[in-house]
C-alpha cells in the first residue's frame, strides 16, 4: 500500500464535468494497492494519514495533524503510484493490485479512514478524474506500508 499525501487547500475531484469530492483543507491523498495488502496495513495508514504532524504551528513548524487543525481528507485511488519506469519507455503496473482486489480495498480503506476520521470525501475508483488541489508548502510526502513477507509480523 502506498500514498502519495499533499497538504491542501481547497481541492476537488471530478468525473464527467460532476464534483464527486471536494474538501475546503486538509489531506489529498492519493493511494494505490498492491497484491497481498491487508486490512492491518489499511488500518496502520488510516492511523498514519490522520496523526501526520505536517501542519505548520505559531512558529511555522510543522507540528500539528489533522487532530490539531482539523479539515478533511480527500481520497483518490491511483494505481499508477506502482508504475515501475525502470525498464524501457512505459511503466509496468505489475506490482499493482488488479482492479478486481484493488476496488474492494479501496472502499474498505474508506470505510476504515471515516472510522478514524469524521471529514472523509473521495475520487471515484476506476474512472477518469480530474483532480484539482492547491498544494500548500508545498508539502508532498510518500508514506507506503508493504505487507509482511511470509512469516514476518508486521
């Protein structure tokens, strides 16, 4: 599992011209599954994304989190953050969940944010969005959770 987080302002996502999420602050955080990811990572993540201390205080550093400022979180599924442009001149998505396990993790991963979170909006998973934000810092992190290899705990 792997998001890519940005500290926002005002930011939306639309399909066909339709707002389908917007929030005024906060997190845009876009996300993309891997094969094997569980709903332990989902669970570490939702607890991640809303603790983040990249929230500038009185002093202009960054020390608080959404628990501090408040503001909302606006999800968007992008499989092509496991692009691999290594090889070659087009990425390979291999190392991305098909769409057939990426969509249900994805509004599971949803559903797990809003239970730790009361400000929750979302893309639309598998269309064409248009996503419009204005990055504020900039501030843009990675943060991923790779699901344990075989016997390890994680």
């Amino acid at each position: 599992m792997k998001c890519v987080v940005q500290r926002s302002g005002p930011a939306r996502v639309t399909v066909a011209g339709r707002v389908v999420g917007e929030i005024e602050r906060g997190l845009v955080v876009l996300v993309a599954f891997a094969v094997g990811d569980t709903e332990e990572q989902m669970s570490w993540m939702a607890r991640k994304l809303v603790s983040l201390r990249i929230f500038t205080d009185d002093e202009g550093k960054m020390n608080r989190s959404l628990h501090d400022v408040g503001g909302g979180i606006l999800l968007v599924s992008q499989f092509t953050l496991y692009g691999d442009c290594r090889k070659g001149n087009r990425p390979s998505f291999v190392q991305s969940a098909p769409p057939a396990q990426a969509g249900p993790l994805y509004v599971r991963f949803g559903e797990i944010l809003r239970g730790v979170w009361p400000d929750v909006a979302e893309g639309e998973f598998g269309a064409t969005m248009q996503v419009e934000l204005m990055n504020d810092g900039p501030v843009t992190l990675i943060v991923d959770r790779e699901a344990p290899a075989a016997g390890e705990n994680g």
